[in-house]
C-alpha cells in the first residue's frame, strides 16, 4: 500500500509521531491495559490486546493525514 501524501502533510505526520514517541505514557488513558498486562505477565492474549490498541491510535494517526 501507498498513499501519496503532500510534503507538508507529511511533516506534520512526521512530527505527531515523533511527539508520540517522545511523550511520556498516559498511565490514565492505559491504567486498563498496564493492569492486565501486570496481572498477565507474559501472557500472549494480552499481549495482543495491548499491540492491538497501540496500532488502532496509530491508524487514527495516519487516517488524518492519509485518508
């Protein structure tokens, strides 16, 4: 798959991702999450719900900009 995106559109993608990555974790936001990954630890279902989380807040990303 590729989108073809203005530069200016992907600067500012660039950017949010990279505020992203720099911010620290909203332990509120992902109190659910950490919990069930502390009282899981290592269990792949969990695992998966938490990767699954991640990746639809990064498709909303991208749906802004792509979409």
């Amino acid at each position: 798959f590729h989108a073809a995106i203005s530069d200016r559109k992907y600067e500012f993608l660039s950017r949010e991702l990279k505020d992203l990555f720099a911010s620290p974790v909203d332990l509120v936001h992902y109190s659910a999450i950490i919990t069930e990954l502390k009282e899981s630890p290592g269990n792949p279902q969990a695992m998966e719900h938490c990767e699954r989380v991640v990746m639809q807040e990064l498709i909303q990303i991208f749906k802004k900009y792509v979409f």
